[in-house]
C-alpha cells in the first residue's frame, strides 16, 4: 500500500492520524468534484487531517490548484476503484479499490470516519464487513437529513433494513437521536414514529411495542408518538423512525415532488410574457427558495450504527454537494457521534434490566 504526501501535506505514517479517508476516485465526477469540495470544506476545518485515497498522480496535479485542500491532505495511491456499476458481491473483491483502502483506514484506527461519492450498494456491504456493527446495536442504518417548514428533519432509516423488529426501530430512534444532537446542534431533539396514522392503535404489534420501550425510556421525554407522513415535511418532529422500505419510499417521494415542483414553477412562468415579467419580480424570493430547497445542501446520508463514522455523498453532486458531506462527516467526528450511540443504548439497557428482572 504506497503512501506519498502532495504538495504541501506530509507523507502518511505509522503515527499519523486522520480525521477522514476520503474515497478520491468514487462518484460520476471524481476525483475533480471531490477535491474542489475540500477546497472548500478546508476553510470550515483547518485544523483537520484528510487521507486522500486514489491515483497519486492525477490527485497531486489536482490539488497543485487547491492550496487549501493540499495543505490538509495526505495521498494514498492505488489505481484501483470500484465503478459504479459493479455489485456489491463483486467489489468485495476489490482489495485495492480506493474506496476499501479508505474503509481500512477507519477499521485500522488511522481515521475516524470515511467520505465517499462511490457505488452506493458496494460502500454500505463494504462497510459492514470491514468495520462491522457496533457491539451495542443490532442493525445499522442509513440516516439523512431533509427540509422541513421547521428546518431541518433527521429521517431513519432509508434503505438499510428491509424488514425489521420493534428493537430495530428503538435502536434507530437512538442513534437519530445522537445523529440529530452531534449534526443539527440540537440539545432536545424530539423523535417520531412514522405510522399510518397518530392514534395509539395504529400500525402493527411491532412499532407498538417500539413506541411502549421509547415512553418508557430515556428519550420518553422527547418522543411524540406516532407520526404520519405529512409530518416528515412540516417537521412535527425532529427525527422521524421508520424500517428501511418505507423510508426509501418516503425519500424517492418526497426527492420525485421537489422536482415535480421545481418543473411546475418553470412552466408556469414561461407560458406567457406577463408570467416571465412575473417571474423578474419574484426572482429575489425564488432564489432564496431554490438555494433552501437545494438537495447539495443536505448531502451526505451516513451508515450508522457501525465501528467507525461512514458518510455516503450522492454520486452525481458537484463541489458544494461534497464539501456538506464532509461537514457532516466532521461534525460526527468531533462531536463524539459513537459515544452518544453507545451512551444511549447503554441508558436504554438500564432501563430495561428492571422490567426484565420482574419479567423472570
């Protein structure tokens, strides 16, 4: 496994430790899109370490123009990637690709997390095999965050799990509740269930034996029952719980109605030369609409519940897109985003010993 500094950045060695590893070559765009989104990610971090995973000769001629992004990266050659095409059977093969030297680097202790714009079904087979689940959690997850009227709404899990058990769906509103504490700041977030409807009766035997254990637990306080989906938009919560299918519904839904929206607005003010003056007065406002409905702004949806922070960005984003799953990658870094899981699945296990003791 070769290992040379760019310009600016010091060679990778036994002691050295890096914030992330950043799979370089993954995502329609790399490794351009990747290295202009640490440009611009390296003014928010700078005191941060990024092991830069991929072909040494085109990442070091990229980041002879990126300066910033230069003076906080190590290089890590391989030619290898992983298209992104290819099954996740098959890139388990692949021990050289950029995106598992990058993983091997978390499950080695070198970084604390890995970023990549890669294949999205080979990163979460890889992930999970190479750093394995958290001792404390019995399925990982896939979070995002979305918009809502209320600002930003954590939604779990999207895709992970298709089926699911009443401790999968608990485990999930404790690690969103650690997602939404370490990324969105938040010192109380509230959790919801998503159901079929908001009355205690409703949903089946599994997601309410899930709401009785979130009562009786230590985010009690904080959890507002069921919710519906409508709710994920008007961010009646902060997280939103759910198994891994209907949240993948959910998401392509909601992803299907911004750009039905977006499509909406641009044929309304082109059909007619009153509509297009329309459209010069209103310009201010629906800029600042497009730039809070931007999806490059809620970019990087993360693996949770694994050894180590993994931060999957949307292959097709641009500079910007990858610099915010950077910064989400960091804040679960520096934030202590596993500690908070295992603090909270700890707390719930606490409270489950007594109801347990008399049980027997």
């Amino acid at each position: 496994m070769a290992a040379s500094g760019a310009a600016g950045s010091m060679s990778a060695g036994p002691a050295e430790r890096f914030a992330l590893a950043v799979d370089a070559m993954g995502g329609d765009h790399a490794p351009d899109a990747v290295l202009d989104g640490l440009e611009q990610a390296a003014e928010r971090h700078k005191g941060a370490r990024f092991l830069l995973v991929g072909d040494e000769a085109r990442l070091k001629a990229g980041l002879a123009t990126r300066p910033r992004a230069a003076a906080l990266c190590t290089i890590r050659h391989t030619p290898d990637y992983i298209p992104g095409d290819m099954k996740p059977t098959a890139a388990l093969r692949v021990r050289r690709a950029s995106m598992r030297l990058a993983i091997d680097a978390v499950a080695a202790g070198e970084a604390e997390g890995v970023v990549s714009a890669g294949n999205t079904g080979a990163l979460m087979a890889l992930a999970k095999i190479v750093l394995r689940t958290m001792p404390e959690i019995d399925r990982p997850a896939l979070a995002a965050i979305g918009p809502s009227a209320r600002g930003d709404v954590v939604l779990l899990d999207l895709g992970a799990n298709i089926s699911y058990e009443a401790r999968n769906l608990v485990e999930f509103a404790v690690m969103g509740d650690a997602f939404a504490r370490a990324v969105l700041g938040l010192t109380a977030p509230t959790i919801g269930l998503l159901n079929v409807g908001s009355e205690e009766l409703k949903g089946d035997e599994r997601i309410r034996q899930a709401a009785e254990i979130l009562r009786d637990s230590h985010v009690g306080a904080h959890f507002h029952g069921f919710v519906e989906g409508h709710d994920i938009t008007a961010g009646t919560v902060d997280v939103v719980v759910t198994d891994g299918f209907t949240g993948n519904v959910a998401l392509k839904t909601g992803e299907g109605a911004l750009k039905l929206v977006g499509s909406l607005l641009r044929q309304v003010f082109n059909s007619s030369i009153p509509a297009r003056l329309g459209y010069l007065l209103a310009r201010p406002a629906l800029d600042r609409l497009r730039q809070w409905m931007d999806p490059r702004r809620y970019n990087g949806a993360v693996l949770i519940g694994l050894n180590g922070v993994v931060v999957k960005s949307h292959g097709g984003t641009d500079a910007l897109g990858f610099a915010h799953a950077v910064d989400v990658a960091m804040d679960m870094v520096t934030h202590g985003f596993n500690d908070r899981i295992r603090t909270g699945v700890a707390l719930l296990g606490q409270r489950s010993a007594p109801q347990q003791a008399v049980a027997g």
